[in-house]
C-alpha cells in the first residue's frame, strides 16, 4: 500500500488518537540490527529501537532461525498455561535465573508492560492485604485502567482518571529538583518525601510502591542510586512491596546488571518487565518472590495470550544473546561512548541543558535557556524532524516532551555510534 492509501485508510478506520509520527509519516518495511528501511529504499539509524524494544538488534539471525523451524515442523501458534508448552516454562526459568538475589522466583508471563504492572499492583494488594500504591509524578507505567492510575503524566490519563487508592509522590528530577537542591550536595529530600506522603496521604499502611530505576516516559531522569536505597526501606517499614518497573530499564540496557535495580543494591519485591525481553515480540512478564505468588494461590486469574510459545521462544533466545553475546557490557562501553558524544555536542549547542542516563538509554533535555531551563518543547520536536531526514530515528520524552531520547539495540557498534552522532550534530545545525 503506497502512504497516501495508508493514511486515509488510517483515517477513516482508525481510533483519532492513533496519529503517526512526522510531518509526513513513514512506512518501515525492513529492518536488520541498528537499520530500518522505507517502502522507499531509505536506510535510517533506529536510535531510539522501535520504542526501546530493540535489544538483540532487528530480526537477529537466531531469533529467525527459531521462527522458521518452528513454522516448519507445525508448531503449535496458540496454547495457553493450561496445556503444557516448553517455551512459557523455560522462559520462567530463564528471567528467574537473571533476576537479582535467590529470593525472586516466581514468574507471570503477560503480552505487554501495562498487563505486567497490572499483575504487579495485584500481587502486591492480595498479598499484603492493603490497598494504597505509592507512584511517582513523571513516571509512566502504561496505558491500561490501573497503569494510567499510577501515570505522573496528565497526557496519559484520561477521563477516567484520577484513581483510588494510587497516591503520588514527588519526581527525583536532579535536573529540576523539586526542593531547589543540587545533585551532589543534597540530603534526598525526595526520598525522605515518601515517608510524608504514606503519614499524610494514606492510611499509613500501604500495598506497594512503583518506582522506575530511570524514569524513562519522563525523560530518562536518572536519579542517584542511593535513592531507590532509602525508598525501598520506607515502603517496607510501611508493610509495602518494592515494585521495580523495569520496562524500559531492563534486560541490562543500563550496562551493568540484567536489571537496574541491582545497581542500586536493592532486591525489589516483583520487578516488572516487557519491550526488550522480546526484542520486539508482544511479550511482558513479572519476577516476584514466593511469597507473593503464593498469596495469589487459587485465585483466578486468565490471561489468553500470556507465554505463547512463538512470544515465549523470542524472549527466551532474546535472554541467551544478550548474554552469550555479552551485550550487557556493550551496552556499558558503547553508552559511555554515546554520551561523551552528547557532552561534546552539548559544549556546541547552548540547546542542551542536560545529559543523563546509563548505558544505553540516554537521554538530552533541551531547553530554551540555561539558566531558566525554559523547555524546547518546540526545538525537540523539530530536531526529530531533521534527524529523520539524516536517516536518524529519535525519540523524545518528558512531561513537555522537550527531553530528546536514544535506546538504540544494545548490539550498536562504535561505528553506527560515530554516525548516529554525526546526524545528531547534522540535525541540531540545521536546527
Ligand atoms: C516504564 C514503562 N512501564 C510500562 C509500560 C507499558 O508497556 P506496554 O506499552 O507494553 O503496555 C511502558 C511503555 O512505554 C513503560 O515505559
């Protein structure tokens, strides 16, 4: 179908609010590792990984491999948990087997992120028979009915919002601290915040807290480590489970362990997981510790698609190449790489106000002056447009969606880095 047919037909059959991307949209149609192309022959960088799902790289050969022996010997498509099916079970295994400490056992295979966190809240409430959850302003946790509830985005909350029982605590934004303080010199008011909000805003019990390591949607905020410290033991003082959303974070984009949480040194309660544990299949999941899944014992709960095998399988191999293939520590070297690129970049262009981010998933927030940090909502959303037209793919977050976003595949050689951050330099001189 040529453009103009897919976007009239778009038009006419499609909900209002699915809008593509771009003055004028484009239509992906081939992909291989860091690459994508057009219907039209044009090659692009895919910095930003479909939308942070690329881990292994586009069709890796193993994953393809998979796909075509299980097409060939008439592998079953659909079954779900209550028949047996090898993939679900060892794919459980396998994210059981990367989570942190021995304590997180326990697996349930979702279709999505929002399904993940959904299962997350749940667990969390039945096993410890409270209600509230403490969430974050800015932070994202997806677009289902209770993962809009602990969204800190007036964007992505609609009419049926705000929720009960969902209570939010400040952002952890260095950038922009809410307490006026600076990064290295202060006390973590905002961590000490959350004892306030369980004493004044609950009913000083509470189910869980959903954190983000780095808050992704808002603009990659990356606070210090000691910060998931202090919270995960104030939830718990308040008989809550620590809830890492790891959608975005995970599979060891970050660079150091499979899950970002680790760098912090905190074992969560359930972590949450989806996009890059699949690399691009429609597959989420959650590890919790046994005494969550065994509070969720004989309670029903149905999930049609949860583990197919074909998603299960990806995400499984997905597991192994990361890290057979040690794209874990390339995610470090090439991150650190990213950013020094970004640093230089940003003595260049007054644009940028600030880097941030690990491994890679990093992140620039422009802004229209540096000293009042005034946001280049406009400037952000240009310089996409540039970038597409050097054959580069960026994304941008943040509440003003003035944070400019890279997550390109963890598998990204120094030589596609060296490009991606010529286009960038490209795009923000045209800017
Ligand atoms: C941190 C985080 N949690 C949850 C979600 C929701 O995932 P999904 O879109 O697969 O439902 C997202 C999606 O962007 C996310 O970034």
């Amino acid at each position: 179908m040529r453009n103009e047919e897919i976007i009239e037909t778009r038009q006419k059959y499609l909900y209002y609010n699915k809008k593509a991307m771009y003055k004028e949209p484009i239509q992906l149609v081939k992909a291989k590792g860091t690459k994508v192309w057009d219907n039209e022959g044009n090659e692009y960088l895919d910095a930003i990984g479909g939308i942070v799902c690329n881990s292994a790289g586009h069709n890796h050969p193993r994953i393809i491999k998979k796909i075509k022996e299980m097409l060939d010997s008439d592998a079953i498509q659909h079954t779900t948990y209550l028949y047996l099916s090898e993939h679900m079970a060892t794919l459980a295994k396998k994210i059981s087997e990367q989570a942190p400490g021995s304590k997180l056992t326990r697996c349930y295979i979702t279709n999505s992120g929002s399904e993940a966190n959904e299962m997350a809240i749940m667990s969390a409430r039945v096993a410890t028979g409270h209600q509230t959850v403490i969430a974050l302003r800015h932070g994202y946790h997806g677009g289902t009915n209770v993962a809009q509830g602990l969204c800190g985005h007036s964007i992505w909350k609609q009419n049926s919002q705000p929720q009960v029982n969902i209570v939010h605590a400040v952002e952890p934004n260095c950038y922009r601290c809410p307490f006026g303080q600076k990064r290295d010199s202060c006390d973590l008011e905002c961590a000490k915040e959350i004892k306030n909000v369980i004493e004044t805003a609950t009913c000083g019990k509470i189910a869980a807290m959903i954190v983000e390591p780095i808050l992704g949607v808002g603009g990659f905020i990356d606070p210090p480590f000691e910060y998931h410290r202090q919270i995960a033991k104030t939830v718990r003082s308040y008989g809550g489970k620590y809830v890492s959303d790891e959608v975005q974070t995970g599979v060891g984009r970050t660079g150091k362990h499979f899950f970002a949480i680790e760098d912090s040194d905190v074992e969560p309660d359930i972590i949450s997981m989806a996009k890059g544990i699949g690399n691009g299949a429609a597959v989420g999941a959650i590890v919790a510790r046994d005494e969550i899944a065994k509070a969720m014992e004989g309670k029903a709960h149905f999930n049609t698609f949860g583990g197919d095998p074909y998603q299960a399988m990806q995400a499984a191999e997905t597991i192994d190449i990361i890290l057979e293939e040690q794209l874990i520590q390339n995610s470090a070297k090439m991150g650190d790489y990213l950013k020094q690129g970004l640093k230089d970049l940003q003595k260049d262009f007054t644009l940028i106000g600030d880097v941030r981010g690990r491994g890679l998933l990093v992140g620039m927030e422009l802004v229209t002056n540096l000293e009042t940090k005034e946001y280049a909502t406009q400037e952000a959303a240009n310089l996409i447009e540039y970038a597409k037209h050097e054959g580069l793919l960026i994304g941008k977050g943040g509440l003003y969606g003035n944070v400019i976003r890279l997550a390109p595949s963890m598998a990204i050689t120094k030589k596609e880095c060296d490009d991606l951050l010529i286009k960038l330099r490209k795009s923000f001189e045209k800017l």
